[in-house]
C-alpha cells in the first residue's frame, strides 16, 4: 500500500470542504460554509503531520496542498463573506472577494518557491489564518458595517503578500518579539471580546493578524 495515499485523503478533504462551502455559501446558509472553512483548518493541520509521521512527506503532497488552500482557504471564505455582506454592494463586492482570492494563491505561490529560505516564520499573514478570520466573523454572527468588511478584506489580502513575519509555532521562531505588539495585540483583542463576547474565537485570529503586522513594523524602526 501507498503510505501517501493517508496524508493525501486529508489534503483532498480540505478541497472537498472548500468546495462544499462554495455550494453552502450559494444556498444562502453561509453559517455552515463557515463550518466548512474550520474542518478545512483541520483537515490542513493534520495531512503535514500525517506525511511527516509516515516518511512521505514530498513536492507533490506540498503542490496539492497549496491548490486546496486556495480552495478551502481562498476562494471559500471569500465567497462566504461576499454572499453573507457584500453582495449588496453591486460590481464593488467582487473587488475584495477576488482580491482575497487572488492575493492568497500568489501568498501561496511565494510560500513554496522560498521554502528552503524562510525557515522559523511565515512571510506575510498565512491563508488559513486569513480564511478562519472570516470564517470566525461569519460564526460569531456579528454584522459590521459593509464598508469595514469591505476595507478589512482587502487589508487581510495585502497582509498575506506583504513581508510582515508571523509566529509559525513550529518551535524556535527566527523573529524579534516586541512584548508591546503582544500587549497591543491582545489589547486589541479584548476590546473587540468586550464588545461582544460572542466574537471571542474572531478575537484570537485578530490578536494574531494585529501581532504580525505591529510587531513588524517595530522591527523596521527598530532597524
């Protein structure tokens, strides 16, 4: 038996649930599509770990792994939040739901051609968490105004290509950590939990997205 075949079943079901919360997504029932890009976030987790454990970890398991995310973290999340909040906006709608989409395939692209030079970080905000981020806004049923959808998107997409250096909690990190990006960051989290509690899973992907991008920007003044 083919031991790649384990790691690769959970690499397509990350596709599948991608595709699943497209359709989702369509109906209307965007609260599942949400579902959707969480089991996805498993599914993603676990085929690494899986190759990794049985020896067969590889370039092809790498590349059908970077086509679902683009599915399951990409193109699915997107959708969801245009079907959930923007679609009133006409034409502009498609603007951050093709510019999420897009910018997360080249995030991707980015991320297996420099494997072997970026180690101990993640260049730029990693898919998944950008894909959960939405998925935990559309789950905590809180309703933001269109136009701050609108512009976070297309902020979350730019972080996703930008040089910012996110934790990749594989160990020793190879990033400078400024204790006040934390403390800003989890004070940022905790004004939006304090607001409304309902947004606490949301709360922990903000916290994240806010970390990379000050404590980024520290580095650079620091420099």
């Amino acid at each position: 038996m083919n031991k790649s075949i384990l790691p690769n079943l959970f690499t397509t079901a990350n596709l599948a649930f991608g595709v699943i919360g497209i359709t989702l997504s369509a109906m209307g029932n965007t609260w599942a599509a949400a579902i959707c890009v969480l089991l996805s976030l498993v599914a993603d987790a676990l085929d690494g770990r899986v190759a990794r454990a049985l020896g067969v970890a590889g370039p092809m398991g790498r590349e059908l792994d970077s086509l679902s995310d683009v599915v399951g973290f990409g193109v699915a999340p997107a959708y969801m939040i245009y079907m959930s909040d923007l679609q009133g906006l006409g034409w502009l709608g498609y603007i951050p739901l093709i510019l999420f989409a897009v910018l997360g395939a080249f995030r991707l692209a980015r991320f297996n051609i420099k494997t072997e030079e970026v180690h101990g970080y993640f260049e730029g905000l990693p898919i998944p968490a950008a894909g959960c981020l939405l998925a935990t806004y559309v789950l905590s049923a809180v309703q933001a105004p269109q136009l701050v959808v609108f512009l976070a998107m297309i902020v979350i997409a730019v972080l996703m290509v930008s040089q910012a250096k996110y934790p990749d909690f594989k160990g020793k990190g190879a990033i400078y950590v400024n204790y006040l990006a934390i403390a800003l960051a989890v004070l940022g989290a905790l004004a939006i939990v304090i607001y409304d509690y309902h947004t606490w899973a949301l709360a922990i992907f903000i916290a994240y997205v806010l970390f990379g991008a000050i404590n980024s920007a520290m580095n650079i003044f620091r420099k």
